[in-house]
C-alpha cells in the first residue's frame, strides 16, 4: 500500500529564459515568495499564502509612494523603479489564457477610498488603466463598520465565497482613508483524476517519532520529476497543463529544515533546468487548510518599514491628508482532493490618516512538505505553503 504525500506547495517560480517584459514582475514575485516563506514558516504549523496577491495589494500602494519610503518597497518586492514599466508589467503577473480551459482563475483589485478625499489624477490612472481596480467611494469617517462590511462582501463574490470575514471588526475606523484590496481565485481538475476507490489510510509523519493516520489519494501518473541530495520533486498537472501543483517532499523528516534552509529561487531554477519526464507511482494526501496574517511585522523585518509609520511618503497617492499604513492583512486557503485544487486568497492594504507615527520512480510523500501552484507557461507562484498535519 502506498504511503501518500500530504502536502502541496502553490508557488511559482521564475525562469531566466524568459523575456525582460515576461519575467519583470513575475521574477520580482517569486524572489519575495520564498523570502516571505522563510517568515511565516513555523516548523509545526500548516501554511497557506498566496505572494501573487500580496504583491498585487502592495504594488498598488507602491506606484503612489515617494522618496525612501518608494525605495524600500521597492527593494522588499524586488520591483522595477521605472513605474512606467512596472506598471505596465503588472499584467504578465496575473495573466491566464483561458481559451479552451476549464480552469477558473480570477483577479481582482479594488479601491476603497473616503468620500471627498482628492486622490493623484496619475494614481488613478495607473490603478485603473494597468491594475483595473475599480473605485468604491464610502465613508469611512461616519460609518467605519458599513465600509468594513462592504470591503468584506467584494472580498466574498469575488473569490466565489472562499475567503470570508477578511476584515475583523473594529480593524476600519473613522481615521482610515483609504483601504486597496486584491483578490486572488483558482479552481482546477487534475489532468489525471484521482479514483476515490484507490484511497488508502496510511502514516503520515508529524513528528521524529509521532504519526497520524491520513487519507492518500494514489495514481500512476507521467509528469515532471527531480530528485536532489534534500528532497524529491514532483508535477501535478492540472487539465489544461497550463497550472500544476509542485510538491517538494524532503527524503528524511530531520532534513525538513535543511530543505527549508536551502528553499529560495536559485533551488526553483535549478529543478526547472534539472527535471526530467518520470512515470510516477504517486502518492498524495487530501488536505484542506487556511491561514490568515497580519503582516505589518513580517514585512517591516523584510525592508518595509517606513511605510508603516508617520514619516512614509505616500504623496504621490494624495496630498490632501498625510497618509501611512495602518495594516496588511492576508488570508488564503486551499482544498486538493480526487478532482482537482480549489484556492483563494485576498490581501488588503488599510491607510490611516498619520494621526501618530519515463523511468519509474516512487514518492512516498509521508511527511512534512512544501507545496506551490504554479502557471508553467509563466512560472508565476500564485499559492505557497507547506503542510506539517494533513489531518
């Protein structure tokens, strides 16, 4: 009976073959992928983020920025300076032919600004022209839970009901000015569907001596595999072969934080470069999980700081009032079972008023593992995580 991997990494990472205008904005992308997985990861805890959706939340703040405060933003996302042609690129990091696939994949953003506040002509124009965030005027000042209410219902429909209750309450109050949301949604079968009658029930290792039973799904597949010193990687194709699941399972529990250590985009490049076509006898466990982050604290050990304090310089948004940001809040989750992965994942950037400052080959993938969903026409990491408990 097989031992089935529980766990699924969304993450896409970047290729050097592609061109300066595909790669821009996706290799910025994928660069902070792994620097931000390298915060949130905790070495007994489930996880799920998507940095596509970050970077679309942030890169919308980003163009309205001056000064120091552009520049460590800038340099935290690894984003183009020219915001001309960063701009401009924001499209390859979402892009998603949807001729003739089945897989749903949606992007949105939206910005939720206080009735009468004067925004920048040119940071209208860029959100709107090459970001296509709609404008929602409210009021904030006078009602701060009806706004928040609003924000979360958008959140709701356009990630077709997944992420839910984004903003807590109490998280909106009459000093906040500006609130710039994305949301992130993806629903895909499998290539090759899984047959629930082939499940088994075996050990998953949670622990150096500790197991819990989990439900695996088990099919012989042909796919993309590699094998390093570390871990075992393999490509789960989705039906179009546009997206797939890349599961990157270590080849001992103990060497789970050396694989960790060793996880950033040069160890991406090299399975692109290094992997070959295998018939896998694949094992993977059904899993479900959620996550939710309030990452000013993260981001500020990343390079962000100024940002969140009274001295950021978002005058290229608006000079009416002095603005900086008061919380970025992320939530993703995502289900893998016998039919295929369903993801979400929203991000929201709230700004206060500064008041204050085809050989054969097995994968047994039994213990802790890393997971991403990725555009292998793009390489793009929509999603990335790690499951530490299937169960």
């Amino acid at each position: 009976m097989k031992k089935i991997i529980t766990l699924i990494l969304t993450s896409l990472f970047f290729t050097p073959i592609f061109s300066q205008q595909e790669s821009g904005i996706i290799n910025s992308n994928n660069y902070f992928s792994f620097d931000i997985y390298q915060k949130l990861k905790s070495s007994n805890e489930n996880l799920i983020f998507s940095p596509a959706s970050i970077t679309s939340a942030i890169a919308m703040t980003y163009v309205g920025s001056k000064n120091n405060t552009f520049e460590e933003i800038g340099n935290t996302f690894y984003f183009n300076k020219n915001i001309t042609e960063f701009s401009k690129d924001y499209k390859n990091l979402v892009y998603f032919n949807s001729e003739k696939s089945n897989i749903k994949f949606y992007n949105a953003n939206s910005i939720w600004l206080q009735d009468g506040l004067k925004l920048s002509q040119d940071f209208l124009d860029i959100n709107k022209k090459d970001f296509s965030s709609s404008l929602n005027l409210t009021d904030f000042i006078n009602h701060p839970e009806k706004s928040r209410i609003a924000i979360n219902n958008w959140v709701e429909q356009n990630t077709n009901k997944k992420i839910t209750n984004l903003l807590q309450p109490s998280s909106i109050d009459n000093a906040t000015r500006l609130v710039l949301v994305n949301a992130l949604y993806f629903k895909g079968s499998w290539k090759n569907k899984f047959i629930k009658d082939k499940n088994t029930k075996e050990n998953f290792q949670i622990g150096k001596r500790e197991f819990v039973k989990t439900e695996y799904m088990n099919k012989a597949i042909n796919t993309f595999y590699y094998s390093s010193k570390y871990a075992q990687i393999v490509e789960v194709p989705y039906s179009d072969n546009k997206v797939s699941l890349l599961i990157i399972v270590p080849k001992s529990f103990k060497k789970i934080k050396k694989l960790e250590k060793n996880l950033n985009n040069e160890f991406y490049s090299s399975y692109l470069e290094n992997k070959v076509r295998k018939r896998v006898n694949l094992s993977i466990p059904k899993f479900s999980i959620e996550s939710d982050f309030d990452l000013n604290k993260t981001l500020s050990n990343l390079g962000m700081k100024e940002a969140f304090t009274g001295l950021a310089d978002f005058s290229g948004i608006t000079e009416s009032e002095k603005l900086y940001i008061s919380k970025v809040i992320h939530k993703a989750n995502i289900s893998v079972d016998e039919e295929g992965t369903e993801a979400a994942a929203a991000t929201a950037v709230m700004m206060r008023k500064t008041s204050i400052l085809l050989d054969e080959t097995t994968m047994k993938i039994n213990k802790p593992f890393i997971f991403i969903l990725r555009n292998t026409k793009t390489n793009c990491i929509y999603f990335m995580g790690k499951i530490v408990n299937p169960n």
